[in-house]
C-alpha cells in the first residue's frame, strides 16, 4: 500500500524558535500538523537526544508522526517515528538499518541524478528542493522551481515532498505540480502567530485536496 503523507509537513528548526520546542509542538498539534520534523544543527548529540525524547514522548501518544533530522541514531534512541537524511549525511540504507523497517527514512534531494539514486533505495518518501529560494539553510542548494516536482512526481510513486522557500501564497501551485506534502520553516516560524499561520496551510491543503477528490470522483 501506498504511504499517504500529511499534505504539511513542519519542520521545527531551533535557530528559528523564540518558544522552547515543547511549546511550539504544541501549538502545531492544536493546529492540526500530524508531520513533525525536528532540526538542531548546533545541538550536542545528548541535547538532540534530550530534546527528541521530550518531543516523541509527546506526539507519538497523539499520533503525531515525529521525524528527527540528519541522526538516525538519535531518531532509534529517541523513538521518534522516523529519519529525515540529506545527502551529507549517513545514506538512506544505513539509516535504515538504525531505524528498522517500520519507522519512515525520508531522504533531501536537489538534482536528477540524486533524485534517481532516491527513488531506488528503501526511502518512504523523497524531498525536493530547494523549490523556491530560501533563508532557513546558510549555505541553500541552487534553486530547482516548480519543475522539479513535476520531474520527481512522473518518476516515482514514493510520496513527494516539495521544500525551500515554500510560503502559504505558493503551497497551493507546488501540490497541484505532483508534490504529496509541502515542508515549510519560515514562513510558520517567523509568523506573528506560528500556529495560526499553521492552521491557515492546514485549511487551505485539506480543501484543495477535497477539491481534487471531488473532481475524481
């Protein structure tokens, strides 16, 4: 059976948060996320730990899938519900085998041929981008655009996820291009009010998926 994604997909990176992650977590629950990634480039391995633990001992109860990244070995030790890889870090089969077979393993791509490589390995579903030009990484990938999406989507039926960039204003364009779920950072994070914006992509998603259900039907 086909993995079916939450059309959004946060991502919690620490740099951005002015609310310790608990809290933010929170807000997203309440706003209906049911995707979670958490990311602290400038953790210490026991503080990412620390603070994955604290966060899958929150959302799994809730059944909030709960994704730590670039550490599969954090992501098994904290229970979270799955890895998130990008190309530097550890590949795709071996943060498979620190996870094991019912956890997710997602994998960052930004070109064809990293696309291709994605598409063959065991990975429950692949990231493209940087789709748009973006200020949550310090040193982004060249930007693909729309297109891209399109390419990854006629290529594989492994779920899609479309990030970099990605605003409320767009989201609706990068899903009707084939992407199953958009991630977006900044433009929750740096929000008045993160979880209201939250709940914006939340309604907009669900009744743009409603739409394209109806005509289906």
């Amino acid at each position: 059976m086909r993995l079916v994604l939450p059309r959004l997909y946060v991502i919690l990176d620490a740099a951005l948060l002015t609310l310790p992650e608990i809290d933010c977590a929170k807000r997203l629950v309440d706003a209906g996320v049911h995707l979670i990634q958490y990311r602290n480039k400038s953790a210490s391995p026991r503080q990412l730990f620390e603070k994955s633990s604290e966060l899958a001992a929150f959302l799994n109860p809730l059944g909030v899938r709960f994704v730590v990244n670039d550490r599969a070995d954090v992501a098994a030790l904290a229970d979270a519900g799955g890895v998130h890889v990008g190309q530097d870090d550890s590949g795709v089969e071996q943060a498979r085998l620190m996870v094991g077979s019912d956890k997710w393993v997602g994998v960052s791509t930004h070109n064809a041929k990293q696309l291709r490589d994605a598409v063959a390995s065991s990975a429950d579903y692949v990231a493209v981008g940087p789709i748009f030009s973006t200020g949550s990484k310090v040193n982004p990938d060249p930007v693909v655009g729309v297109d891209f999406v399109r390419q990854a989507r006629a290529m594989s039926d492994k779920p899609i996820v479309a990030i970099g960039g990605i605003t409320l204003e767009c989201a609706e364009e990068v899903t009707e291009a084939g992407a199953d779920s958009v991630a977006v950072i900044s433009d929750i994070w740096r929000a008045e009010n993160p979880g209201k914006r939250a709940r914006q992509y939340v309604d907009m998603l669900e009744k743009q998926n409603s739409g394209i259900a109806g005509r289906g039907a």
